[in-house]
C-alpha cells in the first residue's frame, strides 16, 4: 500500500501539469483532492483485508487445513 502511494503520488503532480495546460481555471495541485483520495483509497484497502480476516479468526486451523 504505502508503495502505491510512493509512486502515485509523484505521477499525480506531474499529470496534473499536463492537466492544468489543457484546461481553464484548473490548479496544478489541489491538495484537498490529493488527500480525500489517498484517504478513500487507504480505507478501501484496509477494508479490503480486514473483512476477509475476521472471518479467517473464527475458524478452526484444524478446519482450515482440513478443508485443503
């Protein structure tokens, strides 16, 4: 996770350039989107882990293993 947002996050400021060429009234970094996003996309990740884990812990490791 944290390297997606190691290299998405320099990749976003140089788009953005490009962004604010081809567009009016448009800032080159609006840092306000710049978070929300970061924020949305870590709490889409972290539910994306932490629903299959706690399911994970109410079952039998004897269960599990069974089950391969």
């Amino acid at each position: 996770m944290a390297i997606g947002v190691v290299v998405g996050l320099p990749g976003a400021l140089v788009l953005s350039r490009v962004l604010q060429s081809l567009l009016f009234e448009v800032a080159a970094i609006e840092l306000t989107a710049y978070a929300g996003a970061a924020a949305t996309l870590t709490l889409a990740a972290l539910a994306a882990t932490i629903i299959p884990t706690r399911r994970l812990l109410h079952l039998s490791p004897v269960a599990a293993l069974r089950g391969e």
